[in-house]
C-alpha cells in the first residue's frame, strides 16, 4: 500500500521493513512455503507490497516442486537433520532476498536494510529449528518430526498470509515465535543432555569403570 507525504512513506516503509522481518523469520523454517504463499498472493490479491516477481509461474513452480520434496524430507527423522544442513545456506539467502525484494517495492526503504532484516531473521529461526530437529531425533518414534513439521508448515502459512494484511501484527507474532523457539530449544538440549549424563552413568557402573552405587562418591 502506497501511503500520501511524508508521514505517509514512514508509514509504508515500517510495514515493508514488518513483512521483511515475518517473511524472514518464516523462511528460516520453510523458504519455500513463503515464496508460494507470498507468490499466490500477489496473483490473487495483487499486493502493492508483494514484489511481483514473486507471483511469476516460473517461480511458484519451482517453488511448489521444492516445497512438496521438502514436505517429504522433513517429516523423516535424520533426514530432516540432513536437509537443514543442505538449507544453512539457503534459507537465509531465500529471507535475504525476499527482504531485498520488499524493501525495492517501498518508496524509500534501503534494499540493503531490508536483506539484512529478512535474511538475519531467517538465520536465526533456522538456528532454532535445526537445533530443535537434532534434540527431537534423540527420540525413537518418528511422531515427533511428523507433528513438529505440520506444525511448523502451519505457522508458516498463517504468519506469513497474516502478515500481508496486518504487517505490524504479524511481526510481532514472529518476533514472539523467535523467543519462543529459542527458549525451546533451550530446554530441549537441557533434557538431552541430562538424559545422556544418566545414559553414561548407567553404561559406567554397568561395565564397571565408574563408582558403585553402594560406594561413596
């Protein structure tokens, strides 16, 4: 949305620096998703915020065909690991570009601040969820990655179509999201660890290199 004066672009350039930051912080989890989500809404609401490039077939095709092997990857464990290794690089770039994208749609936004923005959002929540897959990969059943991945598809989806209309909103949403994750895996790796402490202590006094239960520490 263009906006009149000069309070008025102040105005279009913070919301295009808001869907920078959501679009980046999504990308980190599911970069694909985002360019299909933001792709189909240029076509079908033709957004004065969405780049227009983004809506070209060429580039939802290859999107949807990267999404749908992706869809498949992530939901199988070890391999999900595996692929966010192979996505370290692009995930980033994708919220980077995006961002850039964004920003040279706005009236005055710097194309340089708005990759820094979307690219250092996505690096960010894609440190969040590939340490979260390896702590959920300690555990056996497969349930887990399956219900983590619709889950993370899911917020994808509803932030970043949340964020074309309401960019202010969901950027807060994203931001909160980012905390959240970061708090998560925390834990998670808290839980691991200790778990993997009891798993050695246990190995220890079952072949008898460490202290006997009965025997003082």
């Amino acid at each position: 949305m263009r906006y009149p004066g000069v309070a008025g672009t102040y105005a279009g350039d913070v919301e295009s620096l808001a869907l920078a930051f959501s679009s980046g912080w999504a990308s980190g989890i599911n970069s694909y998703l985002v360019v299909l989500v933001l792709g189909m809404a240029d076509r079908v609401g033709a957004f004065a915020s969405i780049p227009d490039v983004l809506g070209r077939w060429d580039v939802l095709t290859v999107a949807g065909l990267m999404y749908a092997f992706e869809f498949v990857a992530d939901k199988i464990p070890y391999v999900d690991s595996a692929w966010d290794v192979v996505s370290t690089a692009i995930r980033p770039l994708v919220g980077g570009v995006v961002g850039v994208l964004i920003a040279g749609d706005s009236t005055a936004l710097n194309e340089l601040v708005g990759g820094v923005v979307g690219g250092g959002s996505a690096l960010a929540s894609h440190s969040v969820k590939t340490g979260t897959r390896m702590a959920v990969n300690t555990v056996p059943e497969p349930f887990s990655n399956i219900g983590i991945s619709v889950g993370e598809d899911v917020a994808v989806l509803a932030v970043v179509w949340f964020a074309v209309e309401h960019p202010y909103a969901a950027a807060t949403v994203a931001a909160v999201l980012l905390v959240a994750g970061l708090v998560l895996l925390w834990l998670a790796w808290r839980t691991v660890r200790r778990g993997w402490l009891r798993f050695r202590a246990w190995r220890e006094r079952r072949t008898g290199r460490g202290p006997s239960p009965d025997q003082p520490v």
